[in-house]
C-alpha cells in the first residue's frame, strides 16, 4: 500500500491545482504556456520583488548614491 501524501499547488499564472511531484515537470505551473507567460512578466518588469521604497529624490540625488548601488 502506498501511504505518499499528494500535495497540490496552485498554478501562478491560471490557478490550475497541480500535482506537486517529479511528475509534473513544470511545477509550480501546469505547462510551459503558464511557465512562459510568467516569464514573460517578470522580463517586462510586471512584476518585482519589492524593495524600500525610492522616491523622485532619491533618483536624481547623489546623497544617497552609495545607497543604492552598495558601499565598497
């Protein structure tokens, strides 16, 4: 007897339920359309992993320069 619990997922881009084993080759999404479609979104900058928030100032000012690009 099998005693394997199946867990499912749901997909980012259609939130169809996916089966979260070796067997779904594109998890967490259902199909390469889905895989692609996200990647497609994160490369049209749709999406981004949030940050602290950069104002107008903090743009065009060198005050805080080292800030945003690190200090060396």
């Amino acid at each position: 007897m099998n005693n394997k619990i199946m867990q499912f997922v749901k997909c980012p881009t259609c939130q169809k339920e996916v089966e979260w084993s070796e067997k779904s080759l594109f998890r967490p999404f259902c199909s390469k359309r889905c895989q692609l479609i996200d990647l497609g979104e994160w490369a049209a900058e749709e999406h981004r992993i949030p940050d602290k928030e950069i104002t107008e100032h903090d743009l065009w000012s060198e005050d805080n320069l080292s800030d945003l690009i690190g200090k060396h």
